[in-house]
C-alpha cells in the first residue's frame, strides 16, 4: 500500500482501538474516589523517565539519522515533563528528591526489545504519544475538577504540545520507512499489541488509585 494512505488508515486504525482506554478516563473523570492529584501526578513522573530512558536506548542502535534524532528530541522533552510534574509535586508540598523508578513494566520491556526501525516508530512515537495525549485529556479534566487549574495549565502550556508533537513525528517518520508489505504488517501488529498491553497496565494501575484518569508521558 502507498505508505501515505497506509498511515491514515493506520491512524483511523488505532483511533478506534484507543477508543476505550482514553474513554475509560472520561467515563470515570467524575468519580474520584479517593485518588488525589499528587498520587496521579507520581503515576505521570514514573511514564515521563520511563519514556526518556526507552527512547534513549534505541537511540544507538537506531540506523536512520532522522529517527535517531527524533528519538534524542524526545528524551530531552521527556526528561522536561519529568522536571515540570517533579517541580509541581513540590509546589504541593510533597518531597520528590527520593524518587526511584519501579521495576521494568511488561509493556516498557516489550517495547525496549522490538528489533526494528519501523515498529520502534510505531510502538513509540505513534502509539504511546497518542495514548499520552489522550489520556493527559482526561487527566487535565480530573485535574480541574478537582479545582488543580496550575496543574491543567502546565499540561495545557507544556506538556501536550510536546506529546502532540511526538505523535505527528511518529506519523511522518512511519510514512517514510513504512513502505513495504511486510513493514507495514510489522507497524499494525506493534499497534494492537502496545494498545492491548497499555491497556492491561493502565486497569491495574486505576484500580489500585481508584480512578482511571490516570497521565500518560
Ligand atoms: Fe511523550
Ligand atoms: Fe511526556
């Protein structure tokens, strides 16, 4: 397929199999049961490194000089949201200086390990941008629900225009080098699987916090 129309359709693709786990934050926005903003704002410091340290590791063996720079951009932008939502959670009051990051998710495992250029794209900037854009939304609603509007504006000012960015370089960078049959079944199966395994990670993670608006990276 022309790479092209072979992107849109991918687009529209992975638009409706997002269509619940963006939905499932703005379904339950209004709960609030208990999880409190300082609690989702750690769950986006842990996304942001992970999604730093996972674009950083294909860097080296990343072949193609535009995807390579494309990868260090967002390790920078990453490691920028990280700061931005570590400054936020002090300006609430909260320590952040003993910060570690959890163990490995599956999902982060299986993208660190996907062997081409072409399915990192896909994995990375394509998908998981969307799902953070997407789920930031739902995110922010919470957020001013919950009366946190400086938390909305650093996500409105900041932190979405980065993830929106990443997305559409994902999009540009996959209608370049997606041209053959075989590449492009690669990009749609990295798509369902991220989708499925986000997913999975994210309904554990609401039900332990009680909501399922939780940030994305
Ligand atoms: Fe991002
Ligand atoms: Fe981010």
């Amino acid at each position: 397929m022309d790479p092209t129309a072979f992107v849109a359709e991918l687009e529209t693709f992975k638009a409706a199999q997002l269509a619940p786990l963006v939905g499932a934050g703005a379904s339950s926005a209004g709960e609030a049961r208990g999880a409190d903003v300082p609690s989702l704002l750690k769950v986006a410091l842990v996304n942001e490194i992970n999604v730093s340290e996972l674009a950083a590791a294909w860097i080296p063996t990343t072949r193609e000089v535009d995807v390579k720079l494309a990868f260090a951009r967002q390790v920078g932008d990453e490691a920028s949201h990280f700061r931005l939502v570590a400054d936020r959670l002090a300006a609430l009051g909260l320590d952040v200086s003993a910060f570690e990051a959890p163990a490995e998710s599956p999902l982060f495992a299986y993208m660190k390990a996907l062997p081409t250029t072409v399915e990192r794209v896909a994995a990375g900037l394509f998908t998981l941008e969307s799902i953070a854009y997407g789920v930031n939304e739902a995110f922010m609603s919470y957020c001013a629900r919950a009366g946190d509007d400086e938390t909305v504006r650093i996500y409105r000012e900041y932190i979405q225009p980065d993830e929106r960015a990443h997305q559409e370089l994902g999009q540009a960078l996959l209608a370049k080098y997606a041209t053959t049959p075989g590449a492009q079944a690669a990009a749609r199966a990295v798509v369902t699987q991220v989708i499925a395994m986000a997913t999975a990670g994210r309904a554990k993670a609401a039900a332990s916090l009680g909501t399922a608006c939780l940030p994305g990276c």
